[in-house]
C-alpha cells in the first residue's frame, strides 16, 4: 500500500482504519505515515488526512507516536499550521506528552489559541487539557489557568464543546487549589 495515494484518494473511516491495519506495529511504515504529515503540498488534504490517521494510531499504539512529539511540537511553530493539525496533535499532547524542554513554548503557544475566541472549537477544548497537563509540573500556573478559563466562561456565545471542557477543567484546578 501507498500510504500518500490512500490520502490522496478518497478517505473514508474505512480507508483510515485500513491504513491503521496496514501500518500495524511497523515503525518503517509509521514514518511513511508521519511523512505524509509533515509534506509540503499545495493540496492541504494529504497532511490533514494524515494527521486524523496519526490521531487515531496514537489511541491504539501510544508508543508509536510519541518518538515524533518533538517534530509535532516544531510543527506548531507554523504560522499557517492549519486547523486540522493544530486539533490533532493538541488531542495527542493533551495526554501529558511535552517534553520538559518545550512546556514553556506550548504553554505559550497554546494559552494563546485557548483564549482566541476566533479559533477553532476543537483546538480550544483540546488546549485547555494540554494546559492542565503543563500545570501539574507548574502549580503556579493553575491559578493563571485558572483565571483563565473563567474569562472563557464569560463568553458569548461560548461553543458547548469549550464550554464543558473550560468548565471541566476549572473544577480539576479548583479541586486541586482547595486541597492545597
């Protein structure tokens, strides 16, 4: 199988899970996938069909994954990241992946879109867990996030997936700032 071929055709679930089963645990095969992630085309769906791909292996083989967050956490610094990208690499760092040597980057980075009412929802909800996830390294830093996610709140309109995962978030920081 042609992994940029079957992106570049027409992607289906069924498609994505193919990939996914062709790939298996072949770190070769891995990285056709991740090339397709990282290409420079002029066509936006290979990446952002990849990216899904990526997303969905990183539930069901971590291990595979995390050897490239590094080049994720690069690949944020894109000032035309689109969309689709930015959700699934924040949905794969929201599980406590940075690296000690680039929190302070993503936490930069990330509060930024968190607050942008104009960015997407997904990546909203998305960095307000990878936010959270910084701050148990940095407790200081859940009073700010904190602060925060009560401006977002104040939204309106506030999109309902912000809002339950703002909300979520808020009572995890004040729970753990009440037993402190």
């Amino acid at each position: 199988m042609n992994i940029f071929l079957q992106l570049e055709n027409t992607y289906t679930k069924e498609s994505c899970f193919q990939i996914i089963s062709y790939i298996g645990n072949d770190e070769t095969r891995v990285q056709e996938l991740l090339d397709c992630f990282f290409a420079q085309t002029k066509d936006y769906r290979v990446p952002q069909r990849a990216a899904h791909v990526v997303s969905i292996l990183y539930d069901r083989n971590p291990d595979l994954i995390k050897p490239y967050i590094p080049q994720f956490i690069e690949k944020l610094k894109e000032p035309t990241l689109k969309g689709s990208l930015k959700r699934n690499i924040l949905r794969i760092l929201q599980h406590g992946n940075v690296p000690e040597d680039s929190k302070g980057f993503v936490y930069d980075l990330v509060f930024a879109w968190m607050m942008d009412p104009k960015e997407e929802i997904a990546v909203r909800a998305f960095a307000c867990t990878v936010l959270y996830q910084i701050s148990q390294d940095y407790f200081d830093l859940k009073y700010e996030l904190k602060s925060a996610l009560d401006l977002i709140l104040e939204e309106n309109p506030l999109a309902p997936g912000v809002l339950s995962r703002a909300r979520k978030t808020r009572e995890l920081i004040e729970k753990e700032l009440d037993e402190s």
